[in-house]
C-alpha cells in the first residue's frame, strides 16, 4: 500500500500503472486531511522551508523588488506602532 493524496500534483499514470504490475494498492487520503499522510506532509514542509524558501528570496532580492519593498516599508508606509510614522521620520525626529 502507497499512501497518496489527490492534489493536482498526484496526476502519474505511470506510477499507477507500476502499482498495478506490482500488486501495490494506492490509498487516497480524504480531501481536506493532509495529516492522514504527515510523514510526507511534514517532509515536503521541511523541504519548502529548508530549500525553496531560500531560493525564493534569492529570486525576489535579485529582481530588485526586494529594494522597493524596502524603500516602501522604511519611507512611504506608516506603522501603527510608530505612531502612524515612517521608521525615516521616526529617526528623524530622534536626531
């Protein structure tokens, strides 16, 4: 028995078709339960965390939308805890 889920990931024939040469029964977890196959779901959240994450930010800090962010948070968008201030004028106004 292979525990599988439905999401649209699981679309393999092949891997249908070696489970019925080989008598291995493919069982689908319910919709909705991603804990009736934790050991994967906890091995593809290591790996989201630990591989792709990285790699992401990578992507998003070479694509300079990293550097707008940045300008947006510190200059443009005020913060509720600094008093609906920008963190600029807030060292602004403690120099």
């Amino acid at each position: 028995m292979i525990r599988v889920d439905n999401g649209p990931e699981f679309i393999s024939r092949l891997l249908d078709h070696w489970c019925r040469e080989k008598n291995i029964e493919l069982v689908f977890i319910q919709p909705g339960k991603p804990m009736q196959n934790g050991y994967v779901e906890r091995c593809n959240g290591s790996s989201e965390k630990n591989c792709l994450a990285p790699m992401y930010l990578i992507l998003w800090m070479r694509s300079g939308k990293a550097m707008e962010w940045m300008e947006d948070y510190n200059r443009e968008r005020p913060h509720e805890a600094l008093g609906y201030r920008t963190p600029v004028d807030l060292l602004k106004e403690l120099k």
